[in-house]
C-alpha cells in the first residue's frame, strides 16, 4: 500500500471510529436517580446583541421547584379547538396537559412529571391559590392580584394575564416540551430541546443567555413538535438554556399581557406555509436547501403510494440513477487501481530505500496507465452533501412517526427492534435496539467494501460496515431504509459494471 492509500484508509478509519465513539458516549444512560441534567442549546447572537442577566423569579434563580403533586390527584377543567386540548387544574389554575391531534392519534407537549409548566407573575410574585371556573369554552382564573384567562383563538391558545394596582405582569414557560415517553428518553440523553425566536429579521437559536424585545416570536421544540409563542402588544423576552431548568421568560412594561401559544408538529410545510420563520426550527443541516428540495420529491411520491417506505426506496433509486455516472468513474477508477496493483508493489519494492524516486515512478506509472490515484475522490466529495442532507431530512421528519412500511417496520421513526434489545451487560452497547435492517445495510456494506478495494492491505477498511451496524442501530428505521437501499442499488450497479466489462 502505497503512502497515499494508507493515508487515505487511516483517515476514514479513524473518521468512523470518532463518530462510532460520539454516538455512543451521546446515548448513554442517564444518571440514576433525580439528577436533572443542563439542556445545551446552539446561537448565533446578532453582532449588536450581548448576553445580559436574566430576570427570573427569585424562587427559581438558585433553585430546582420543588413538584407539586401529581395533576392526576387534581380535577381539570379543559377547553379545546380541532386541533389542540388544554386541561387546567382546579386548584392550581395552571396547565396540566396540552394535547394536539396527530396522525395516530394525541401526544401531550407538557413533559411527564411538569405538574406547572407555566408561571404568572404580578410584581415579584408568582400567583398562586387562584378560583377557577370555565365559562363557554374560556377557563377564567381569580387570583388576589390579578386574573387570567385562556381561550382558544383559531389554531392559538390565547392567555391573557392583567394584574391590579398598576403591578407588571410576567408570565414564564419553564416546562421544557414532551410527547412519548421514548422520545423524552431520547431528548434527555442527546439534548434535543432547542431554543429559537424570530427577532423580525431572521431566525436564530439560543443557546447563551440572551435578553431583547419579543418581535415576531419565541419557541420551544425538540426533534418533531414546537410551542411557538407570539406576542400581542409589546413585550421582551429572556432566556438562558444554561440553567439547570431553562424557560423563556416573557415580560411586560404595564400590567397586562397577552400571549397566543402554538403547539404543533414540526411539519416543515405547514410551518412554512406561516411565512413566518417557523419551519426553520427543523434542523435541516447545512445543507438544508438540499434537503427541503428531497422533502418535495418524497412527498410527492408519497402522495403516489401512501407508504413512506416505499416512497424512500424510490427517492433513493432517483437519486442513484442521477448519481450513476459519479459512481460509474467512482468504481472505474477503482477497477483500474486494482489493476495496476502489481506493477506498484514492484515500484515500492524497488525504490523502498528512496522514496522521492519511488513516487517519480508511481506518477509516471500512472501517467502512462492513464490512472488518476484520485479519480474517485471527487465522485464521493460531490455525493457528501447529498447523503448529509438526506441524512438530517429523514431524522427530522414528523411524517414518519407512526409510518408504517411493511412486515414489522411499523413505524419509520424508530429503531428496527424486531430482535428485542442487546444484553444489557455489554459495555458501550448494552440495551442498544437490534434489527435486521441495520444488519442487512451492514452486510452490503460490507460487500460493497470488498468489491471497491484495490489493495489486500486495506481490509483494515472492512471494519467500516461494523461501525455502521452499531451507529445504525439506534437510528431511525427510515433512515436505514435509506442506507440499505442505496448500499443494494450501489452494489447491484457495481457488479453490472463488471459483468459489462
């Protein structure tokens, strides 16, 4: 192996043992116990912009509150549209549990175990001890100071809050967001809480403490679904996910304040749909131009089969198809490595002792051969930000949960568990999902591997298909569905090529 090859094979190798060893070490339990870990969260600060001090209730400055029993052991009162449930305790006034409709039925956005999610100040105070009565389909709550009511206008949850005595009303969302308990685990472990807000120019993530005017809106998401706050009337906001339980702090200059809350899924079309920025909360990945463009086609397949699984498969043969003539000069190039493998071991065996004239030799052997060592190179650096965006576009997509494929891939947003879980003694992987569709990508992977190296001493190369097989384990089976069907569509071109040849 020449110093090219050995350069190149140690730096994919180690490339995938890196992200081997991230993914693991992000999907590794919990603490034991009531530990609440940081949510970390990612900015860009307008340059005008400068982290400030966070206004915040003085009982929650230094403090975890402490919860409050269960909102099972208190009765509700609910007020709903058609597409969003609000359940409001009795004797706490607060927001027990926010349902929205999605294609398998309801998911609640308050986290399990958030018995208050959402605090009203009057002054420095946080109202407390309130009488509630539901009225129509508006839910009025008295407090000594001041009242609130929540209502539904159209799509938003309305919650106006005004306070006696000229008092300045705040009102905080510290409740982080939930749905199903498997994604929460999953939100816990890889911190995918993301803060975002829309300051009437662009859209930009939190991820330091940041205090400004409320223009257009601030949000709360996790990996599908969003709480968008909009302001009416003029308020400022703060947030500083940093803090052991992160909120978005909302703030008036007078004594009332009016908010209009969104739950919803994170559908990149009905959110853009808005024009308001929202559908930017999806983590597309830089390239996510690309990604938007797929969705498009996905979704119009989709609109052909009614099945999402199918409609990957025949996303990832249209691509194949387009991509044949990189990976026609990919595998080329490859073939013809391989064939002059023989005169470069005579080469190296010849000149071991000098190197300079050694690689004289080789690009002169290569010259007369017509080879270019780099010829596939180029191939896969243009499919990078293909895969990459397919990659980010079918873990963010809301449309998979509950997508059925076929067989026992019931759901394209989960793991494939047909083959239950692996043993929860095994270091760095115990308890890890295991199915045979990530198995099957590896082992054309690992075919695939085999036919495109040129040199016996790159099976060090081979170990790639098994840093795959795990990272993939814990993906989502639509995602692997990818991957297999365009190791399959890849290796059948290959071995096409050849017999042609």
């Amino acid at each position: 192996m020449n110093d090219m090859d050995k350069r190149s094979a140690l730096a994919v190798a180690l490339s995938f043992l890196v992200l081997a060893l991230w993914w693991g070490a992000i999907s590794k339990k919990q603490n034991a116990g009531n530990e609440i870990i940081p949510q970390k969260t990612e900015v860009t600060l307008n340059e005008k912009e400068s982290p400030s001090s966070i206004k915040t209730s003085p009982a929650k400055d230094t403090e975890i509150p402490s919860p409050i029993p269960s909102h099972k052991k208190e009765s509700t009162l609910e007020i709903s549209n058609s597409t969003t449930r609000c359940l409001i305790g009795t004797k706490t006034g607060a927001i027990r549990s926010l349902y929205i409709k999605e294609t398998n039925g309801e998911v609640n956005l308050i986290k399990e175990g958030e018995t208050n999610p959402f605090h009203l100040y009057a002054g420095e105070d946080e109202l407390k001890n309130p009488i509630v009565k539901k009225t129509g389909n508006k839910i009025l709550v008295s407090y000594k100071t001041a009242s609130a009511v929540y209502s539904f206008d159209n799509e938003f949850l309305l919650v106006n809050l005004s306070a006696l005595n000229n008092k300045k009303v705040r009102a905080s969302w510290a409740g982080g967001i939930g749905s199903d308990p498997e994604l929460m685990e999953e939100q816990e472990k890889r911190k995918l809480q993301k803060f975002y807000y829309n300051n009437g120019e662009k859209v930009k993530k939190i991820s330091a403490a940041v205090e400004r005017s409320l223009y257009k809106w601030a949000s709360v998401s996790n990996r599908y679904f969003i709480l968008a706050f909009f302001p009416e009337g003029k308020l400022s906001f703060s947030c500083d996910p940093e803090q052991p339980v992160p909120e978005i702090l909302f703030s008036s200059d007078g004594n009332s304040l009016t908010l209009k809350i969104l739950a919803a899924e994170k559908s990149y079309y009905r959110l853009s749909e808005r024009k308001i920025g929202l559908e930017k909360t999806l983590n597309l990945g830089l390239f996510s131009f690309i990604s938007v463009f797929f969705l498009q086609i996905l979704h119009f397949f989709y609109g052909i089969f009614g099945n999402y699984g199918w409609a990957i498969c025949l996303l990832t043969l249209i691509i194949q198809i387009f991509m044949f003539p990189l990976t026609k000069k990919n595998i080329k190039s490859a073939e013809a490595m391989k064939r002059i493998q023989p005169y470069v071991k005579k080469l190296q065996a010849q000149h071991k002792d000098d190197p300079k004239r050694m690689n004289e030799e080789l690009l002169n052997l290569y010259r007369v051969q017509k080879v270019n060592p780099l010829g596939g190179c180029l191939p896969v650096l243009i499919q990078i930000p293909i895969f990459w965006s397919l990659f980010t576009m079918l873990q963010e997509l809301v449309e998979l949960r509950g997508a059925p494929f076929i067989f026992w891939l019931t759901d394209l947003s989960k793991p494939d568990m047909l083959f239950g879980h692996l043993p929860a003694f095994l270091p760095f992987i115990g308890s890890w999902p295991i199915g045979p569709l990530p198995i099957l990508m590896g082992a054309t992977m690992f075919f695939q591997q085999k036919l495109s190296i040129t040199d016996p001493q790159q099976k060090m190369l081979l170990l790639m298909p098994i840093f795959f097989t795990f990272i993939f384990l814990k993906f989502p089976s639509g995602l692997g569905l990818y991957w297999l069907t365009s190791n399959v569509i890849t290796l059948a071109q290959h071995l096409l090529l050849k017999k042609l040849k």
